[in-house]
C-alpha cells in the first residue's frame, strides 16, 4: 500500500540509509560502475532487532572494511548466533572471496547470505572460483530480483514521501542473465554471457554464447527465464 510519507523521522536506520539515485545507480543490472555498494543486515541469536547500515569502497573492497568494522565493533560476542545479509552491487572477487572464507573461519557462529546485483569480471577465472569457495564455506549466493530490490528499498533507501513502492524497476532480462551466469559458475561451466559496455553510447550490450554443455547441465527453467532460448 502507498503510504504519503517516506521513512519515518525516528527510524534508527534514517542517518545510515543511502539516497534513492544512489541506489539507483549501484543496484543497476545494467551500469558497470566501478565502485561497489554494500547495504547489510546483522541479526544476533534469531532476536527480531536486526542492526542496519550501508557501505561504499573506500581504498579497500566494502566487504573488507565490513570484516574489519564487524570484528573490531565492542557489540561482537563471539558466543552468540550471528546472520548476515549482504545485498551487494558487485559480487565479491576472488580476493575478498578469501578474506570472507577467513573470516567465517574464525567466526563459526556466523551464517552469510549475499545476494549481488551484478558478477564481477565473472569471465575470470579466478572471480569464479572464489565463487566456488565462498559456496563451499557454507555462504549463500544469489542474485538480486523483484523482491530484493523492493526490500532494499524500503529498508536501506531513503525513499522520498509517497514513493514507498516505487523501487527501481529494471529489466527482468539483465536479473536473469546474471542468474544464468553464476549457475554457470557453480556448475563449474564455461562463461556463457559477455558483458560490453559500449562508450560511444553508454550503452551496456550482452551476449550469449551456449554451447552443448550448458544445455546439458542447466535447468531448463534458468534457460528459458532468459527468454532468448
Ligand atoms: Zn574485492
């Protein structure tokens, strides 16, 4: 329902809500900006009081200067149950993919969940990989859609008066590209989209390339949700 107010003035969350054009901007499938956009959530022992607040890169990765705010933050209690919710605009590289499996190594009570807007030089080998890892630790990815967008919105945005459902609505296409892709990449398959920014016309273009395996290996529903197949 549509309600004529933004977020409301006592919201704890107000100060560490980011604009809506930043927003925008960061979570869009198609811009391939280069810095990235954290937005999480911090949820201790199953309690409903879920701790909120958003990040840019600054000299380091934002999931860096997460591990480093988290761990050195005098709430931390080692002995207690810990989600985390990451809503990221790109998804990690194979660098931070290695802080984060070290972190959750020295964190046991710590489950990590991440959904990505984008993949991050997904043709890399190494970016997959890591992919790969963060998986086999136990962590959670996928890639952002309706409802995520539609929640990071309401939760993380300081949306304007009036404009509470009014989250960016972008193609379905480009969400399920990037749906295709990290299957691709949990599967172990080659890459199948290319991604190409064209500078004369700032225009982002995809391809697709499937070869047999990827027919053979990924279920049909991820194909079709394309709807180029
Ligand atoms: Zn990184």
């Amino acid at each position: 329902m549509t309600t004529m107010r933004g977020p409301a003035a006592g919201d704890a969350t107000l100060r560490r809500r980011i604009e809506p054009w930043d927003f925008q901007d960061f979570f869009d499938p198609r811009d391939l900006r280069r810095e990235t956009c954290l937005l999480y959530e911090i949820n201790w022992g199953g309690r409903h009081s879920v701790w909120r607040h958003t990040g840019k890169n600054t000299s380091n990765h934002v999931e860096v200067n997460f591990i480093e705010k988290f761990t050195s933050e005098r709430y931390y209690s080692p002995s207690a149950r810990c989600s985390i919710i990451w809503f990221l605009s790109w998804s990690p590289c194979w660098e931070c993919s290695k802080a984060i499996i070290e972190f959750l190594h020295q964190h046991r009570n710590v489950t990590l969940f991440i959904y990505v807007a984008r993949l991050f030089h997904h043709t890399d080998l190494r970016n997959r990989q890591g992919i790969r890892d963060l998986i086999s630790s136990g962590v959670t990815i996928q890639i952002m859609t309706e409802p995520e967008y539609c929640y990071c919105w309401r939760y993380f945005v300081n949306y304007p008066p009036g404009s509470e459902v009014h989250w960016p609505r972008y193609p379905r296409q480009w969400m399920m590209l990037y749906v295709l892709e990290l299957q691709c990449i949990i599967l172990g398959l080659p890459s199948c989209v290319k991604i190409l920014r064209r500078h004369q016309n700032q225009l982002t273009i995809f391809t697709l390339d499937l070869q047999n395996c990827h027919y053979q290996m990924i279920p049909p529903h991820i194909l079709l949700a394309t709807g180029l197949i």
